[in-house]
C-alpha cells in the first residue's frame, strides 16, 4: 500500500509540510474545486498538528486508531490512524457514491458524531463537523484545490513565522508568495475583517525581512485630527504652542524596520499627500522644520474597508493606493477558514503557557462550542476566549463552562447546515428523546463514568442511574477502547 503522496506506509509527519522557510517554498497552483477531509483538533491532545487530506482521488475513507497518526492508500481507497485511545481500531467509514460523501459508524464503541449528534449512517454536507472519539474532522467539498500534497500535516509552529500556518491549500499559497516578498522593500497591504491578524502579518513580514530595526504600529483612526502630521512626521521644538522639544514622530521610529500602518483608510487626505511624499522621496519634512530628513523603513498597510471604493468616493488618493499596493493579501474572517481554529488554538496555549501547554486538555463538548461559533471578532475574540479559558479552568480540562457567555449562547452563523435532528424511536415523548441524549452527552464527556455523568448533569447518581435502564444505554459503550 502506497500513500498518496508516493511514500509507502508511512506517518504523515514524515510527508511534505504545506509550509517550509523561503528559499524552499513550491508555490501551489490554483485549480477547480475539490473535496477535502480536515483533521482539526484531538480535544485531549490540542497540540497535535493539524491534517489536510485531499479527496480529489479517493471513493472511501476508514479511520480507527493508531499508535500514531498515519495514512496509506491502496488505489483509491484512503486508511488513516489516529492516535486516540477513544477511536476503536475501526471507527467509521466515509464512501462517495454518485459523487456524493457519506459517513457510516463501523459498530465503534463511542460512536460517531455529525454536528454533534450521534449517527450510524450519514450524507455529507460541505462544513459538517465530524467527531469520532476525542478526535475532530471537517468535511470541505468545495475547496479551491491545488498542487500542494495531496496529504500534508500542518503544525502551528511550522510556518517561517508566527500566524503563517494554515490548513488551506489556497491561503498557504499566499502565505508562501508573502514569505518570498518579505525580504525585498515592496510595500504590501493587508487587506481583511478586524480581528483577522493583520497586525500578526506585519510582524510575520518584519521578522522574515531581515530589517535590524524595530516594527512601529500605528492605528491612524486612533490619531487626533489635529496633529495627524505632527504624530507622524515629528516636530520641531517651536513649531506650535505646546512644541516645547523636538520630537522624530512615529515614522522616523521606525528607521531600519517596518512602520505598520494600521487601518490606511482612515488617514486625513493632507496625510495622504505628506505620506505620498515620504514614500516617493524617502525623507520625512518634520512639522517646523526647512529640510527634511531622510527615513529607511518597510511599509505594510492595512484596513478593513474597500480602499477602492475610496478612491471613487474621493476618501483615498488614487496615486497613494498605486504606491502601498506592490503586494495585496487578503485574510479571510475566521468563519471562513474553521479549519485553522485548532492551529490558532494551539499556538494560543503555547503564547500563554509556553512548555505548560501541553498539559491542557478540553472536553468534547468545548471543542465543539468553539468550531460551531461564528467568530464575528475573528482571532482576536478567540485570543480573548482562549485566555480567559486557561484562567477558569484551573489547569483542568477546558469545558464549556469556562468560555464566554457570547460563545456558549450564539448558534453558529457559519455557511452550511444547521446540525441535524437525530432519529429518535418514536416511542419516546419528546422529553424523553431530549433527556436521552443529555444523558449519552455526559456519559461521552465522562468516559462511561455514571457518578460523574450525574455530576456533570447535576442529578442523582441513582436518578442517572434509572434512566441509564429505562432508555436502555450502556455506559461501558462510552469508555475508552482497549
């Protein structure tokens, strides 16, 4: 058996990286839409890397458990292992029939989830959050494809700089052609929703360019109206009431590194043209002053609004947008690329906990919370998420109790479909079937422990306990497979 990528049974770490430092980066070439399998999160093991697997060539996908994560195929049939001891050694099966995807539960003992709800047999749809075990997938079907590896695992840490690791094809691409723009003096723009990490772009590009100075960010809507230039360009001692020393101003500070520019669109259109001037002269003429002074530094520009549609509205200079825009990047709102969040996720804990990070673990059910929420701040509303998280958890396991009220309460406004009602015997009233599956949820989040399932339900081990055997559940189904 060969593995998609040439290899014969090999672990995926040992497979091409999507990412790898400048000077060893194959650009991956855009080509039609493809069906993807995401592996995005291992909830007691959230620094494993991520995986991407393309199934432009499979028909059927088993996956069971591993000593390590490792894929082979054999023609057009994929097998992947995964090193979760709550995956039994085979868990489940994904089938394409007449184009269409598919998953089916091969009898394993904890059961196989679609959105969260238990199935023995499924159709896909595009954006479905599979959960087998501890272990998390997501079902893409209308993925730009590319000519990366068809199998590549992805470590947050593996980017050349911090935030340049992704899970998809097409935005690593442009990640690739940022590394290889890095090192030159082109001014680029990152263009994206607030909270999307453009300010993690322009540090990425200052760490990446070599530049021995420092990065100096600049919010321009935050500047005063009145003292845009004076804040920027610097002042001479006298050169207005209040000028009692010469001051060099935010764009001489970062003389020898990158001057990141954040939100561009808001600048006053006078510090347009004084920044049109910098740019064209390479000199800065401070507030007060006869002769200018002659400035170094990289620019990265960035804004949330369609600097386009300021030109027309004459809100942007023309030649001012031709002069920063030498290289454009776009990111997408976290919404939009679910599959990152564990990438994000891990390199979250890593920022805030450093070697301890890898003693946090999370329940099933916050894992869940966290990719079935819509993210309306992007990374930035995850940082603070995550943060406050780590807080509340009190070094245990991260459950839903310890993410914020804005998380746990919001349905997901993600593309795709809502999670689907699961079948229930029609015997049962609707209470019954609602307490049915409260009790299977716990007794998943407990590893088939009924005493803590009760706990976790805040019930009466002995009123669990009925239950247990009015609706005929077997706790020993939810412990770990041996």
């Amino acid at each position: 058996m060969d593995d998609l990528n040439g290899q014969s049974n090999v672990p995926v770490g040992s497979a091409s990286r999507t990412l790898s430092r400048p000077g060893h980066v194959k650009r991956a070439t855009p080509r039609s839409a493809e069906a993807c399998l995401f592996f995005v999160f291992q909830a007691d093991r959230p620094l494993l890397p991520g995986m991407r697997c393309s199934l432009a060539k499979v028909d059927e996908i088993a996956i069971g458990r591993g000593s390590e994560r490792r894929v082979t195929t054999d023609g057009r049939r994929l097998a992947v292992e995964l090193p979760d001891l709550w995956v039994s050694s085979r868990h489940a099966r994904l089938n394409r029939v007449l184009g269409a995807w598919g998953i089916e539960d091969c009898k394993s003992r904890n059961g196989t989830l679609v959105n969260g709800i238990p199935v023995e047999r499924s159709p896909l749809a595009d954006g479905d959050l599979i959960e087998l075990g501890q272990s998390f997938l997501i079902f893409r079907e209308g993925v730009a494809g590319s000519d990366a590896p068809a199998v590549a695992e992805v470590d947050a840490r593996q980017g050349a700089a911090p935030g340049l690791a992704t899970l998809s094809a097409e935005l690593a691409g442009e990640f690739e052609r940022l590394q290889t723009m890095a090192r030159s003096r082109v001014p680029v723009v990152v263009r994206g929703e607030s909270g999307t990490g453009k300010e993690m772009i322009a540090w990425a590009l200052h760490f990446l360019s070599g530049r021995t100075g420092t990065l100096q960010a600049v919010n321009c809507g935050s500047l005063p109206s009145m003292l845009v230039e004076s804040e920027l360009f610097g002042f001479r001692k006298g050169a207005f009431s209040g000028a009692t020393e010469d001051r060099p101003g935010l764009v001489r500070s970062a003389e020898g590194g990158t001057l990141f520019l954040d939100e561009i669109g808001d600048l006053p259109l006078p510090a347009q043209a004084s920044l049109l001037r910098v740019l064209q002269e390479g000199e800065v003429l401070p507030v007060g002053a006869t002769r200018p002074v002659k400035v170094d530094f990289r620019l990265v520009a960035a804004t949330h609004r369609d600097l386009d549609a300021l030109v027309e509205s004459d809100r942007f200079r023309a030649d001012l947008l031709a002069r920063i825009g030498g290289f454009t990047i776009t990111l997408p709102p976290l919404r939009e690329r679910r599959e990152d969040i564990g990438l994000i996720v891990a390199e979250l804990l890593r920022r805030n906990l450093g070697e301890q990070a890898a003693e946090v673990a999370f329940s099933p059910s916050a894992v869940r919370t966290l990719f079935g929420y819509a993210w309306p701040f992007n990374i930035r509303e995850l940082d603070r998420c995550v943060e406050a998280a780590i807080v509340l958890s009190a070094s245990g396991p991260i459950d839903v109790a310890h993410l914020p009220a804005a998380v746990t309460a919001i349905r997901s406004q993600r593309g795709g479909r809502e999670p689907r009602a699961k079948r229930a015997d029609p015997a049962l009233s609707e209470l019954d079937r609602k307490r049915r599956e409260d009790i299977i949820a716990a007794l998943r989040e407990s590893g088939g422990n009924v005493s803590a399932a009760a706990r976790g339900l805040g019930k009466a081990r002995v009123q669990v306990q009925r239950w247990i055997k009015r609706y005929a559940i077997d706790p020993r189904s939810f412990r770990p497979s041996p």
